[in-house]
C-alpha cells in the first residue's frame, strides 16, 4: 500500500490537512489570534505569542517599549535568555555588568538587563516569581540550542555569551558554596520592558544545578506585545543613579540613530 506521501499531489494533501493543527508548543500567527490577551492589552497590540515546550528554544526580533511576558505555566520551565541589540548584534547582553551596574545579584523587579555599552536592553518591570539565576549560565543543552537560535539570526558561536536563567533561582551560601532553590511554582511571570530594539533568544531546559533524578523542563508561555519604553518621568527612570545613567546612555543611542 503506498503511503499519504508517496507522490507529489499526494504530499500536498497530506501537507495541506495539517492547516488548524495544534500541538502544545508552537507559535500562535498572527500574534493576535491568541485566545486570551492580557488584561487591557488589545488582540491587534500583540506581536508575538508562542508555547515552548521543555528542550525547545524560541526568537524574536522585539520593538523599543515592547512588553515582554514570559510565564512559567507548570512550575517546572527554565528560560535561558539572551538579549542583542536587533542593529548592532555584537553589542549584546552582558551579565556581569547586569549584576554589577545595579550592584545586587538577584534579579528582580526594577533590574535593569545591560549590554557592555553601559545601555539596557530590558528593563524586568514585574516578577511574581522571584526565582532566577545570573551565575551559572546555562547547560551544554541550551548551549546547543542558543546556537541554532543564533543562526537564524546570522550570529556565530562567538556571539553567544552567558545567560540569565529565569524561573530557577540559585543563592550563595554563607560558605560561598552556591545553592539551588528550583522554582516559585506554576504560574510565575516576568515581564521585561524592551527598551532598545533587541533579538529575544530563549532556550528551556533544566537548570544545571537541578538536582532532580530526572530534570525536565515544562513549558514557557511567550506573550509580546507593544507599548512604551521608560521615560524620565517614569518612576523607574531616576529609582538608582546606576539606572538612571544607564537609561541616559539608552536615550543617547536612540536620539542619535533617530529610533522611534
């Protein structure tokens, strides 16, 4: 018997009988199909809305004031993320400025997400689940995995640096020794504000300090959608001196190349 793709029309119909499938992970086109926008967020303001499932990555090149929500829906996710300015990819997420500028270690709402030019690229402006990690990076898995996102974006290797890991939180102990504390549970949220054009890369996958016999990673809820970057009257503008000269140097770049 031959099969639904044995010949040319035949692969077709099979091809053409996938349209309306759905599956748990995948992105929802247009954006603004999703069924359940957030609260006072129009279906037409959305720009991108995808599931990731764990072991899957995901991209997306995001406007200047876009909102970004990425949600842990069944406690177990792990977002690897990385940042790059969208016009000028080598400048990028640099993590040790993103914990040194604003002098504190732990991520959370306020954080500011840093590039080596001393701008930011994200600005985290809601977190309910306080549980993330910017020391370890990620696993020779989501390595992999940033790579291949990388490429269809035409970086290289080396333009793939550290990450911050949302959704798994790593403390240091009193001895200096760092200690997994896994996840605030199904649900958590983080929203990042978008305050430079950016390519958006996340990879889900467990941890590497998860310690679970089995660790797998469950699945990510990617809600984009547009609005505005943070102005000097915005409270958050003058909260620290290290973000408001931060915010400054963002503002600079942006006047100059005359980005909306």
């Amino acid at each position: 018997m031959k099969g639904a793709t044995d010949t040319t029309h035949a692969a077709r119909e099979h091809a053409r009988a996938q349209a309306g499938a759905s599956a748990e992970a995948m992105p929802t086109l247009p954006a603004s199909a999703w069924p359940a926008p957030p609260d006072g967020v129009a279906p037409a303001d959305l720009t991108w809305a995808e599931t990731v499932a764990g072991g899957g990555y995901a991209s997306k090149v995001l406007g200047r004031g876009t909102t970004l929500r990425i949600t842990d829906r069944d406690g177990a996710a792990c977002a690897h993320l990385l940042l790059y300015n969208a016009d000028q990819p080598w400048e990028r997420l640099n993590v040790a400025d993103t914990v040194k500028i604003p002098w504190q270690a732990y991520l959370g709402t306020g954080h500011p997400l840093l590039s080596d030019q001393g701008r930011v690229l994200a600005t985290i402006i809601g977190d309910s689940s306080g549980r993330h990690d910017a020391l370890c990076g990620t696993t020779a898995a989501g390595r992999r995995l940033q790579l291949l996102a990388a490429a269809k974006h035409g970086l290289e290797p080396r333009d793939v640096p550290p990450s911050l890991s949302l959704f798994a939180a790593v403390r240091v102990g009193a001895e200096g020794a760092l200690e997994f504390e896994g996840s605030a549970g199904a649900g958590a949220a983080v929203e990042l504000r978008i305050e430079l054009p950016v390519i958006a890369i996340l990879a889900n996958v467990p941890h590497p300090l998860d310690r679970r016999e089995e660790p797998a990673a469950t699945t990510l809820e990617l809600l984009a959608w547009r609005g505005e970057p943070t102005r000097p009257e915005d409270e958050l503008w003058s909260s620290t001196p290290e973000l408001e000269r931060a915010l400054l140097n963002t503002a600079d770049y942006v006047e100059a190349r005359d980005i909306a």
